[in-house]
C-alpha cells in the first residue's frame, strides 16, 4: 500500500483528491498495489469537507512522517513550497509538484538532493497541465537532437490575447473579464509580465539541454503593452494574430531564449490555440515538428498530470525500485552557452506614431537604412481620430538583427515628427 | 556497456542505426551508461556497407547470443517477426519494436510471455512514428478514464486523400503518385483497406483499457471506394473534409471501435493534418481532450521513437530494474464489452445516384422516413456528364442509428430509379 500526503487543497489539490476517489479502482489496477490519501494539509480548515484522510494544518505533521511516501506539494507560491520540497526529499519521500516558480529558480538544489537521496520529483503538471510535455521531452523524444521549442504555455495571456481580438476590447477590459471569469489572479503580474511562461520555458530547457536554464537566460517581455490597435492592423493588412510564445532555440550550439508576444501567421499551428489551452510545439532532429495541444489551465487537467505522475511513482516504489534512476537528465558539468536578445535576428512588425505631413516616412526609412534595417512592406494608416493629426505608419522589415532595430527607434523616437513611442512585435515563422 | 542487436535494416533500421551513431553523445549522457550496437541483421548483406557491427544474415546469432540486451526487431511482417519477438523473450532479451500488425495479433502471447520472464517490450513506433502516443497513454493520462480516442493513423492514406483534394485527381491516379513518391507501398491494400489503421487502433484501445481488443472487435472500412466527387461535394457545399479515422468510444460501458472514412467539420482539428501527417486525439474525463500531431510515416520519426524506447530501457537496464514492473497494463481478467457496428449512431451523408425525373425524392425520402431516418439537408447536383441523364441527390441525417440508415439504402438500392449503390459517409463531430 502506497501512502501519500497532499499539501496545499485549493483548486488542484482538491481536484487531485477528487480524481483519486473518482478513479480509485482504475488507478489501483493499473498501478498494481493500493493508493491511499493518508493525509490533507491546507491552512484553511473548510478544505477538509467530505474528504476521508486526516487533516492537518501543519505540513510537518506530512513531511516528517515515516508513514508517507509520496508528499504531493501544490500550495503554490516560493519560500514555503521549496521548504516543504527540501525537507520532503531530505525525509526520503517523493515529491510531485506542480510548482513551476520553484522549480525553475531551485533546479540544482532540488534535484541535486534528489540524486543524493535517490529519490523522484515528478512535475508534469507544472508544464501544461495535463499535456504531458515534461514526460515526452524526457523520455518518448530524449534521442533527439532538440534545436526549437516555442509554446503558449501561459493559459490567462492566450485568454486575454484571444477576447481582445474577439470582443474588440482593450487589454485592460480584457483582463478584468479574465479575473471576473476566473481565468486571472486578482494579482496577475506574473502571468501578464511573462514571468509565469518564463518559470515554464526554463523548465523545458532545462530538462532539454539536460542543465539548468535560469530566468536570468530568457529575455522576457509581457502582454501588458499590448494595444487592440496593433493587433487589428497585423490581423487585417497582413494575416497575423498576436501570441505571447516562450521560445527556446539553439543557433551555432548556443541557446537564445525568449518570451514575449510575437505576430503567428493564419497557417502556424498557434493561431487555432485560443482562450486557456496551451500548445507546444517541439523540433528535433528526427522527429521533426511534433505538436502537443490541451487544456495549459484548470484544475482537472492539472490533476490528472499530478495523479498520472503519483501512479507512475506508486508503481516504482511498489516495485521497490524508485529512485534508482533519476526522472530528469541533470548534468551540471554540462557546459550551456547563450546568446542574448541583442543577438537575436527575426522579422519585425512597427509601428511609428507620427505627425501627418509629408517627409515624414523618407525620414524614418532613412534612420532604418542607415542601420541596415531593411524594409519588406509599408502601410500607412488614416488616424483613428483626426483631431490628433497624426498617422500611423507601419513596416515590416526584412531578417535582421534585433539590435539594428532597437538603434533605429531609439534615434527615431527622438524625432519630433514622432508623437509616441513606437512599438515594435517580432514575427515568428 | 548496453548492447543491442537490431535486426531489419532497412528505411526504419538503418535511420535507428544512423541516429544512434550521430546523437551518440547525447543518448550516452542521458542514460548515464554506454551504448553499443554490435549486431546487425538483414537479409541483404548490401546493407551492411559502411556500418561498424558485425554484421548477419541469421537473426539467431542476436536473438540466442547472450551479450544482447536488446532486440530491435523491425523486418516488418508478421510470422518471422513474431517469432523473433518470442524467441527473444523467451531468451530474456528486451524488445524494441515498431510492428504493429504483430503486437495487435498476438497481444495476449507476447505480453504474458514478457510478465513471466520479467521483460520489457517498448513499442512507440508502432502508432504514429515519432510522436510519443503510447508513452502518454500509459503513463502522462494513465490517471484518466478515457471515453475517446480518435485518429489519423496512417500515413498513406492520409496522403492519398489530400492529394485527391488539392489535385483534382481519382483515388487511382492519387494512389500511384504515392507509390511514385515513396508514400505507398506497391501492394498497398494493408493501408488503403483500413488494416493498418485498425492494427494501431487496437494497440491504442489495448494499452487504454488494460485488455487484449483485436481487429475482429473493430469495424473496418477503407479509402479505396472513396470517390472525388463526394470529398469534392462535401467540402464545396457543407464544409466537410474526408479523413480516414481510427475511433474507440465508451458508450454505456462498452466500446465501440470504427476505422473509416470520415466527414469532418472545418473547425476539428483533423482538418489540418495533411499528406503523411498523423494526429491523435484523446478525451479524458480530467485532462480534457489533448491533441498530439507530427509526421507519422517515414525512417527518421520511427527512428526517433525506437531510439528513444532504447534509452529508456538501457537506463532500467543497467540501474538493474529493467523488467521488475511491466510496461503496458495489461490485465487478462479484465472483462470489456463492444458494441458492434449494428448499434452505432451518428450524423451520415448518403449520395444516391437516381434516373433524373420527378418523384425520386419523394421515394427515397419515403423509405427513410419509415426507417426513422430523419433528414437534416438535402442538396440535389445537376448531373455531370448529361448523357447518362442521372442526377445526384445528397442527404444529411440527423443522428440516427446506422443500421436504420443501412436498412433503408438495402430497400432504396433494389429500385429501379437508383443508378448506382448509394454511398455511405459518417460526419465526426
């Protein structure tokens, strides 16, 4: 009989709860012994409602009791989550988690201890839920040579981003329907400043490139910049939708990483992706392009990965044998290099904000051609309010170094024909 | 030192014996041991060229030799390839395979042979190449109970069906441009009658619910009597795109297993997948549906899958617990009921083929409506080749049992105003 503790009973962890009673009887086939929920652990004494396990407020009462293998953590958020981690693996016990902020910004010491204490961490819901991503990079794709992987991997951008376009609405009415709907947090920065796909992305590249791949890798930009306005001229001039996208690739053996909301078009496998679901899309070597798509958001889906994750550790331990391998490819020797986002090259999506008189565009293409910036197409467009006096001008450049760009608006913005910062939105093919 | 024999080199063999050798450095550190390969079989010595492994024309130098870990059996087939897998079993070798047809027939041997010698038999290859399908329905949803899976499985007919569209050609004509261009094999019935289809299917409904479901549990009908005019009527007038879909449904407790070809809507993600691309959906009741797409034919994916099962059972291998939990669940006890194609229900598109005169409608519709088949929209196409002074007439049932819809084209085709038997599609919602 395996005996397991959850910490935390909020929406996953009563969901994994539910599941295990649900599918007890499936579950305990396919894992060939017994499972039992021998403790729950929530702050909040309302969680422990109809449940039958033992409830306690103290994760203690779960992580230093030689009664538990696995310790399940999904309270969420950093500094008591990564002590319950530490000491679980400390205590001998398996953990399954599906912190992904944790993870990204402890991957050393976490798995570091577990090798030592020949013990698992299993996390396939910190990646898209219940897609299982962390298992196929791990092991049904782990002879590739992996050079790509760009997803939406955050569930409450890719809703925001999709009723903007839909509903016709800004970012901030967007965001609000979100959080009234339950797909935000009252406190949404870390989804909508990209940091949520970033802590995903390093998990992915981590376990990719078999080393850890920090937040301090990844160039990351958000959604909260994003006007209606520019997605309306992408979508209608030139087919495009915007989707904020973590994006891991390897150029001459160097990894460049990247979130940050880039212009898909109408025939890239994102642009279907709407509202919570998530998409990841992988490249190896051999296997060419696969596509993983689902539910990235959710309690279900986040509890079947947590429970998937507790049957395979269950069927180890019963067999007598988990922690003799390690889940996850660790090699802190192996050397990584990176290139920053001033190396990046791509095609860019601008839009410059100026007055409306003539001259105006040979100036701008003029401050581009100076830094080889190369032009593909123009559109200029009717102000929106005429008072303004002021026109929109958009370009899409040629396969150019980011830097170029960068150098370009920063001189063009200090033209006095230019009336407000110009935005800039990278394309990807 | 794992060390492996791989016999059968041809497209799938020698691309597992190139990737093997070029990403060496990669598979070695992940699995944390060497790998060599030091057997290679095939019947044409030709093969040979240019690879370092000692080289044979007799599978029984790989299979009784015991320096092998493990088998790679990929000669394809069904009598010789079973054996090989059996004899290796029985030889307490590990097996990596990619065939489908020998693992769908002979579940219930190879699988109890494997329990009783504590032996690992990895398949990934077998359905859908390189996407790591059968991973995640063992272990990354095992947690699910799954009530749905449908399928492009099969490269070939997937290819044929595209070309037939985008080309304007007849089944005939899309056909042997594939086996021009490697898509088809030259006695292509396997694929185009459904049979491969099906095999998959059965390795995906087995492994989903724990029991042995032969091709004799699944309706099969294949591409071969597919015509242009109706992919060409379905798609110009509703919308509709033929696929050739493998299906297992839970309905009441009991499975119903179709392979056939399909109408889908513009909106399923099926729609997408085009040429010798595969998809997977699965429905679970907590991870929701999850859709898995990539290239489902060719050596280069396969390979990525057989080099991948490799890994993994080299790292249980030499951690020493190779064997000590089964892969598949697989319970013989198990009882699960089906549902025969007799009991099917859905939406079907019928296209008659009637003398061009007034009345006709009203027969056919008469008769239908005596079966309880209750019309959804009728379309009538002004006749092709005027001569021959027939006239199509195309109708959309509501959901309606398909034996009623069988029942009635028995009666309607022995009239003397139909032309030609009446052609039968179902719509996949």
């Amino acid at each position: 009989m395996i005996k397991i503790g959850i910490i935390g009973l909020g929406t996953v962890g009563s969901k994994v709860y539910d599941l295990i009673i649900s599918n007890k009887k499936l579950i305990e086939r396919k894992i060939g012994t017994e499972l039992e929920i021998l403790y729950g652990c929530d702050i909040d004494r309302n969680k422990f409602k109809n449940k039958k396990f033992i409830f306690t407020n103290n994760w203690k009462d779960i992580v230093y009791n030689s009664d538990i293998d696995i310790v399940v953590e999904l309270i969420g958020g950093k500094d008591l989550a990564k002590t319950i981690i530490i000491e679980s693996l400390k205590n001998k016990k398996h953990i399954v988690t599906a912190n992904k902020a944790v993870l990204s910004e402890n991957w050393d010491e976490i798995f570091n201890l577990a090798r030592d204490n020949k013990k698992l961490v299993y996390f396939e819901a910190s990646v898209g839920a219940g897609i299982p991503i962390i298992q196929a990079l791990n092991e049904g794709l782990a002879a590739n040579k992996i050079d790509y992987i760009a997803g939406i991997l955050n569930g409450t951008t890719n809703y925001i981003l999709t009723k903007m376009l839909s509903e016709n609405i800004s970012f901030d009415k967007a965001l609000s329907q979100a959080q009234k709907n339950g797909f935000a947090e009252m406190n949404p920065s870390l989804d909508i400043k990209g940091i949520d796909t970033a802590h995903k992305l390093s998990i992915l590249a981590s376990i990719t490139y078999s080393n850890w791949i920090k937040l301090d890798n990844i160039y990351i930009e958000g959604i909260d910049k994003i006007e209606l306005s520019d997605m309306k001229y992408v979508k209608e001039e030139f087919g495009y939708t915007v989707k904020l996208l973590g994006i891991v690739r390897k150029i001459n053996n160097k990894l460049l990483l990247e979130v940050r909301p880039c212009l898909v078009s109408d025939s890239s496998p994102f642009v279907s992706v709407r509202n919570e679901f998530n998409a990841i899309l992988v490249k190896g070597d051999k296997c060419g392009e696969i596509l993983f798509y689902g539910k990235g958001a959710g309690g279900s889906p986040a509890a079947s990965a947590v429970a998937s994750d507790i049957m395979f550790l269950a069927r180890q331990i019963a067999a007598g044998v988990a922690g003799n391998i390690p889940y996850v490819s660790y090699d802190p020797d192996k050397k990584l290099s990176f290139l920053s986002n001033e190396e990046n090259f791509g095609n860019y999506y601008l839009r410059f904000t100026t007055v409306d008189k003539p001259g105006v565009l040979s100036k701008i293409s003029g401050i581009l051609g100076k830094n080889n910036v190369s032009i593909a197409s123009v559109y200029q467009k009717e102000p929106l309010n005429k008072k303004f006096k002021t026109a929109d001008i958009i370009l899409l450049t040629h396969y150019v170094k980011e830097k170029s760009v960068i150098d370009s608006i920063r001189v063009i913005d200090k033209l006095d024909i230019i009336k407000s910062n110009t935005k800039l939105l990278k394309i990807e093919q």
